[in-house]
C-alpha cells in the first residue's frame, strides 16, 4: 500500500505544478498551493516510511525459532562398546570463518551435516547425551496493518542471525578435518605396527 501512496503523491505532485497555470488555479492559488503541499507531504511521508522500514525495521518484530538436534560422534564407534577416542566434532576454517561439521546418524553411514558461514556457534558441555540447540531468529510484521501497508517489500520474514550450541560430553575432542585425517593416519600406521610386531604362533 506504500508503494501506491508513494506513487500516487509523485503524480499528483507533478500534475499540480503543471496545472497551476491554468485559469481556474490562477484565480484560486491556495487551492493549488494547498494540493501541492498535501502531495509533497505524501510522497516524502511515504518514502520516509519506507526508508524507516527498510533501516529501522518498523512495524517489524523478532521471532526465534528454537530446535533441538541429536548428534552423534565424527567417528566410527563400534555399538556396544566405549568409544576408542572422545567424541568428535569437526571444523573447517574458510577464509576468517569456521563451520563445524557434525555427525546427524546413530545408524550405519555418519550423516555428517555443517553449520552455515554465518553463524555464532557455541561449544558447551553436558552430562546428558549430545545434542544441538539451534535458536533461529527471523524478522517478521508486528501484525495485518504493517504486513498491508509494507506489502511487496520483500522484508516479511527474512533471516536475521542463527545461533548454535553444541552440548558435548566432557570427553570430548575438536578437531580440524586435517587434523582428523592426520589422526586417522597414526592410528592405521600404530594398528599395521602393532600387527607387525605380534609374534607368529609355531605348532609343532
């Protein structure tokens, strides 16, 4: 609906200072006077609204949207039995930005998931079993009149920030992709020298 009063204020300016050359206008001035100011009023008001919604979010509220997400170690862990290393949580540093990459499966192939670059993350510990708590916020119109009069905007319900917190178990590790890779590495090289080195059984 601003939009249109912003349109309209424009013509109705325009047309008013073209006609006030005209007979009629000339003998009544202040008539032309007056709707000259009443159309420049509109059209300033509603680009300074406009511009307040734009910048200043007016007629806007935050909402946050909270969800909670089980999570599960990076690395393979054999069911039934403890963990051969802490639970893992991976990141990946791009540019001046760390995403964090996480495993979203219990069951068979890890389902392994990453944060967005514009995240806050968070890493805190707890006794219960691990999990992520995304909280989403998101600007929306405080009610029908704002949503009407700053309609084709394009500023209902955009993405304003998301924050994450990853409750980890107090043996936890988290490591860089290349990190784990490297520890992936020793790991294999200690299991191959320990295999090597166990002494062949003779039977006589």
């Amino acid at each position: 609906m601003i939009l249109f009063t912003l349109i309209i204020g424009a013509i109705l300016f325009v047309a008013f200072i073209f006609s006030s050359g005209s007979k009629w206008f000339s003998k009544h001035k202040w008539i032309n006077g007056l709707l000259v100011a009443v159309s420049l009023v509109m059209f300033i008001g509603s680009e300074c609204l406009i511009v307040l919604n734009d910048y200043r979010h007016l007629g806007m509220k935050a909402v946050v949207q909270s969800q909670k997400v089980k999570i599960y170690s990076a690395a393979p862990q054999t069911a039934g039995q403890p963990p051969a290393i802490p639970f893992l949580l991976l990141h990946q540093d791009v540019g001046k930005d760390r995403l964090y990459i996480y495993n979203a499966s219990g069951k068979g192939k890890p389902e392994m998931k990453h944060t967005a670059i514009s995240d806050q993350n968070q890493i805190q510990t707890t006794d219960q079993a691990p999990y992520l708590s995304v909280n989403k916020t998101r600007r929306v119109y405080k009610n029908t009149f704002y949503q009407n009069l700053f309609a084709l905007s394009g500023n209902n319900d955009v993405p304003v920030s998301t924050q994450n917190v990853f409750y980890l178990p107090k043996n936890n590790q988290v490591l860089s992709v290349q990190e784990a890779k490297k520890m992936q590495q020793a790991m294999q090289q200690k299991q191959e020298m320990m295999k090597n080195a166990n002494p062949k059984t003779i039977h006589q």
